[in-house]
C-alpha cells in the first residue's frame, strides 16, 4: 500500500477517537462548572477517569505525530 494512504487513514482513525475520548470526559462537567459555578475548585482523577485522560494524552501526541509525518512524507 502507498504510504500516504496509511497515514491519511491513521489520521482519521486517531482523529475519530481522539474526539471520543474528548467527549466521554466532558460529559461529567455540568452546565455550572462550564460558567464558573460548582462546588468542586479542585478534584482528583481517579480509576477509568484517569486512564481515559492519560489516554486522551496519547491519543493527541500520536494525532500529532501522524500529522508531522504526513506533511513531511
């Protein structure tokens, strides 16, 4: 296969996910917090949260990447 193909197909792939994992952690933040309400200043990320956050992280340096490589490829 042509190598262009491989890394426009990566791109999509990781830019669908990649916006999965966005919107599966902004669903626990509330109408409240999102204008500057909520009684929560400062909360830990713990269990599936913070997997899906760390995950989220290397999703968006692999996204990048693939990126970077498609433009100088």
């Amino acid at each position: 296969m042509n190598t262009d193909l491989i890394l426009n197909i990566l791109q999509m792939v990781l830019a669908v996910v990649l916006v999965a994992a966005i919107m599966l952690q902004a669903r626990g933040t509330g109408l409240g917090a999102a204008f500057g309400g909520g009684g929560n200043v400062y909360r830990t990320k713990r269990g599936a949260e913070k997997k899906l956050f760390q995950l989220t992280i290397i999703f968006s340096i692999l996204f990048f990447g693939i990126a970077l490589a498609n433009v100088l490829i």
